[in-house]
C-alpha cells in the first residue's frame, strides 16, 4: 500500500488528514520496520498505531499506561475498530472476555497496561494471536534516565522476544538524547527509525517568575481571566486541594485532580473541565495525559517541575488550537530542595539492596515443574529494609532482563469471604482436587462473626496445601463467581531461571541504583539551568531535547526584553536560622529515628517517618535539603545521649 492509499483510509476511516510525521510512521510499521515516534503532546501520536490496526492484518498491541487514556480512545474507536482494553480497571467478567476475544484472534487493536505482561492468563491468550505490531505509547517510560520510568516497561523487550519480534512503534512526546539513546537501544530501533518532529510551539509565551508570595501571584494570574481555561499544576496533593479552595474562594471555578480521588471525582473533574464547567483544574502530574482539550489558554506551574522534559510536556498542554497562549512558572530556589528530598531521603545502600534481595529470594516455593517460585510482597520487604517497594520490584525487573527470573502473575496473600457461605456447595461445583483443597483452606482459615480470612502464607501450610494450589483454586471461585472474595497484600511472583551470581548480577542492580539517582539530580539541575537561561526559554528547553531547531521564539519574556535572572540572585533558604532544635527533643518521643525523624520534617512519607505524621513539625523542614537536616538531627540526639 503506498503512502497516498494510507492516507486515503485514514481520512475515510478516521475523519482526519494524516500528518506527514504520522505517515512515515505508518509506513514504516507497514512495511514491517520499527520506529520512534518523539512528537509533541496534542500531535496525534495515538493515530499512529490505530492506523496500523487499521490497515495490518492481526492484532496491534499497545502498552500504555494511561488508563484514562485507554478507556476513552477504546469507546471512541468501536464503530472503526474491534477493540479492547486490558487494565485493573475492569471487573472479572470485563477482563475474561477481553481475554477470550484477544486469544481467539477477534481484536485488531487491544490496549495493555504494563501490569499486565507479567500475567499468565494475558501471555497465554497473546500466545494464540497473531500479533503484527507493537506499539509502545510513553516509551520514554523504559528508559533509566526518563522522566517517569516505570518498572514493567523494562520487561517490553522480553515480550517483543515472546511475540517473535514484529515491528515495533515506540511513541513519546519528548525525548532528550540520553533517553532517546535507552530507547532505541533496548527496542533494538534502527537509526534511520526517529521520527521527531520537534517540540516547537511558535504561539506559547513561556516566561519565570521568582516570587516571594506564590499564593498570592497565583491568585492574581489566574484571576485576570477568570474564565480562561487553564491548568495549575502543583506539587502535592495538599496543596492542589489549598490552591483550588482559594481560586475557587476567589471566584474562580476550580477543583483539584490528584491520585488520592476516587477514579469517578478524578473523571468527573475531568468532564467537568472538557466542556467548559470547570474554567481551572488544579492538579498534580498525575492529571493531562490524553485530556484531548486544544484551547487550554494557560498552564501555570505553582512550584518547579521535576524535570525539564515533563514540564514541556506539562505546558504543553496549552494552546494545542494554535492560538496564543502562555506557560508561566512561579519559582523559588528552595523548591529544588523539595523535589531533591524524595530523591536523597530514600536513597538505600548496598547493604539494604543485598539483604533485601536476600530477604526475596528467601520466599521461596515449588511450582510443581521442577522450578523455584518467589513470592513476596514488595512493600513489605521494602519496609523491612528501609527501601521503596517499587525499588525492589525494579531491581526484580533488572535480573529478569538478565535472566534469573522471569515474572509470573502476581497473586493475593489474604482473601476474605463471608462467613455465611455454602464451603460444601461450592466445593461440589469446583470437583476433585479443587474441591478437597477449597474445604482444607476453609477449615484453616481464620472465622470472625461476618468474614472468614484465608491468609495464604499461614492457612495454605496448616491446611497441607501449596501455595500455587491455593491460588489456583482461589482464582477459580472467583472467576466462576462461586463465593464472593475480598483479595488484599499483593505478592509479587517470580520463577527462578538460574542461580544469581553475586559477582555479576549484584555489582551491576548497585550501579543501576547509583545511576537512577545521578539521573534525578541531573533533571532537576536542567530545570535550574532553564530558570537561568539568558536569551530565549524555548530555544533552551529544545536545545535539552536534542532538537537542533534553536531559533529564538519572540514571544518568551527573554526575547521580550525582561533581563534574565543574575545566577547569584537565587538564593537557598537559610533553614537553619529560625528552626528550634527543640523540635528534634520532642519528636524523639515517638522514638528517636534520626532518618525517620529528618524525613518527617523533610515531609518525606515511609515506613520510618510515619510515625511522626501526626507531629506538628511534619513538614516544617520540607524544602531545606534532607542531608544537611539529617545531620542537624544526628547531631542533636547525639547531644541529648539518644
């Protein structure tokens, strides 16, 4: 098919004019040739992969993990595509059937979260189609060095081994060349494979502000144009929640959007916004990927990004209609601090990731064939050891790419069921051996007046069952809807391939630790270096992306005329000055933790400074630097004989 017949089935099917960009990526997956696509947010990167449903015989996977995203674009497509969606959003009866279609070759498009590849059920379903592309949508998300890395991306190569190797479409709406350089190299993507069309956006007006009363500043940008639409992004939870309270107060028609809502407040929030009920969200970086909304007039940033590229993602957001539109940051010194604490505060050493790798390969079991299975929970190993759970669950992803274990689906340590049910009936439909293991479990496990509590880990040995027995026959009540389940305390599952050779593997997940913090330093040092640009702020922004269109855009404050900022007039928070060491004394009380005490007023939350939540002085120190307030607090219960 050449290149006019694509876009001939585009603009029929689709309603719309393919893009030059969008076709050279349709073209070369047609042709069975793998590419990256680095194309700005509101570009039409999804088109891309759809297209290739579209047009390739099979099935195209996609591995997003924008669930939001997912959801909208499968219900959009259904009178164009057969297609589905595979997330933890679905109930049962909603995932078995998407698994069916898909196994049974009936999909041409079907969109995956990537907590999904480690599924069996999913694997072995994928393993009956025919899978003809692989598109990878916030690709940036596999490498090291991203904005926004996530674990199961790493395990995207060992698929495209699993799938026999099609064309793959790696999509992401920026790229600098480090992250570029990780993409293509774990996707294997050629070099004459990038499409990058660049990020310049000639009618956004970026400008700093380096304020003393950010609330303030706020208050008066937003409230100029009341009703124009805008984003404001903010750091945490809390303060979206303070900040749209006082837009709203101020008589703006705002609401917070954050992970800590119900998915149906963060939708209605969404829909609010989308057609012009809501004039401004206030919002974590949890809200705009895939909000489809051209006419966003203002994207205001309440405290400093996290990195440069997702803040050109984030301000991206506005004026995608081609009208003008202005990014503003509201900036303040200190606030790198802030973001460099959920960094340094976690930090863990070699000794915590070898004991803690010690502690995992230690929850250990028989799979029936032979093979050694893991089963653990992450957070609680991480708790144990004073790390992240989703630190151990990547240092897990790491050894699977090298071949020392391979995931396997996770599975549920404790599962409730009422304590009315019929053991004897359901026992009967399930049959021989399942039956026998249903009544061993019941008669093990724990009865209150309403429940009745199976914690695998305890009843599976007392009841003479596997756990894998168990876990089978749990899931099969509750795929046939035989007893009603409540599952909690999620373990993660590998199967051991081969024995860890603690001169190789070990040396090379410490320096994979190492790293990942060195890339979070260097991100947050890029948005100080943008803050301080002299001549133009969106030249310096595409200049980090590797983009080699630099000209001046006009239109920033810097190209305006405003002088830029003298690198000696930011100046750190002198923390020290005003803080009463009294403090330390007091919340030594609830135990005297020096790391849990300094992360507590860092406002760092984990398993040592939650503790301390309840504390007045949670999060006094939030935006001094966590290593210089832990050794204020060391030195402290050190003088007090602590």
């Amino acid at each position: 098919m050449d290149r006019e017949q694509i876009a001939r089935e585009i603009e029929e099917r689709f309603g719309v004019a393919a893009r030059p960009a969008q076709l050279d990526l349709v073209e070369r997956t047609l042709a069975g040739a793998s590419s990256l696509g680095i194309m700005p947010t509101g570009s039409g990167k999804s088109l891309t992969f759809q297209a290739a449903a579209l047009l390739l015989p099979g099935t195209v996977l996609v591995v997003s993990p924008l669930v939001s995203l997912m959801r909208d674009q499968v219900e959009k497509l259904r009178t164009v595509l057969r297609v589905a969606r595979l997330d933890s959003t679905l109930d049962a009866g909603e995932a078995r059937e998407g698994l069916r279609a898909l196994g049974r070759g009936e999909l041409d498009l079907v969109y995956v979260a990537p907590e999904r590849l480690a599924n069996e059920r999913f694997r072995s379903a994928l393993g009956r189609t025919r899978v003809t592309a692989l598109a990878i949508d916030e690709a940036h998300c596999i490498s090291a060095w991203g904005h926004d890395f996530r674990p199961d991306y790493l395990r995207l190569p060992l698929l495209w081994d699993d799938l026999g190797r099609p064309p793959i479409l790696a999509l992401t709406a920026t790229a600098p060349p480090t992250v570029e350089a990780d993409i293509r190299a774990s996707l294997e993507i050629p070099d004459d494979g990038v499409v990058n069309t660049g990020a310049r956006r000639p009618n956004l007006a970026l400008r700093v502000e380096v304020v003393e009363d950010r609330e303030r500043r706020l208050r008066e940008l937003v409230c100029a144009d009341g009703r124009a639409p805008t984003i404001v992004y903010a750091l945490r939870q809390a303060d979206t929640e303070r900040l749209a309270q006082m837009l709203d107060e101020a008589g703006v028609a705002a609401a917070a959007y954050h992970a800590g809502l119900t998915p149906e407040e963060r939708a209605s929030v969404q829909d609010r916004f989308l057609v012009d009920d809501l004039s401004c969200v206030v919002a974590t970086i949890a809200f705009g990927m895939g909000v489809d909304k051209p006419n966003v007039r203002r994207v205001f940033h309440a405290h400093a990004p996290r990195s440069l590229e997702g803040y050109v993602q984030e301000f991206g957001r506005a004026g995608r209609d081609g009208a003008s539109a202005e990014g503003v940051l509201l900036y303040q010194e200190a606030d790198l601090a802030a973001l460099a604490n959920f960094v340094d505060a976690k930090i863990p050493t070699d000794e915590q990731v070898r004991a803690a790798l010690n502690a995992a390969f230690g929850c250990r079991e028989s799979d029936g064939d032979g093979y050694t299975v893991l089963a653990f929970s992450s957070q609680a190993i991480g708790n144990e050891h004073d790390m992240e759970g989703t630190a151990i669950r990547t240092l897990f992803a790491r050894l699977e790419l090298r071949g020392v274990v391979r995931a396997m689906t996770p599975a549920y340590d404790t599962y409730q069921l009422p304590a009315s049910h019929d053991p004897v009936g359901v026992a009967r439909t399930l049959g021989e051996p399942e039956g026998a293991v249903w009544r061993a479990l019941v008669a093990a496990g724990k009865r209150g007046p309403t429940w009745l509590t199976l914690s695998l880990s305890e009843t599976a040995p007392k009841a003479g069952v596997s756990h894998a027995e168990a876990v089978q026959t749990l899931r099969r009540v509750e795929e046939e809807g035989l007893a009603e389940l409540r599952a909690a305390g999620v373990l993660h599952r590998y199967r051991v391939l081969r024995r860890p050779d603690r001169a190789t593997d070990t040396p090379a997940l410490l320096e994979s630790v190492r790293e990942a913090v060195v890339a979070e330093h260097r991100r947050l040092d890029a948005v100080r270096e943008y803050v301080l640009e002299t001549t133009c702020r969106q030249s310096h922004a595409l200049a980090y992306l590797g983009d080699p269109d630099t000209r001046a855009c006009g239109v920033c404050d810097l190209c305006r005329g405003v002088p830029p900022l003298a690198r000696g007039s930011l100046r750190r928070w002198d923390w020290e000055g005003g803080f009463d060491q009294a403090v330390i004394r007091s919340m030594a009380a609830a135990g005297a933790d020096a790391v849990g005490i300094a992360r507590a007023l860092c406002q760092v939350s984990t398993h040592r400074s939650r503790r301390y939540r309840r504390h007045p002085a949670w999060g006094l120190l939030e935006r001094a630097p966590f290593i210089e307030v832990l050794r204020l607090v060391e030195r402290e219960l050190g003088s007090t004989g602590r």
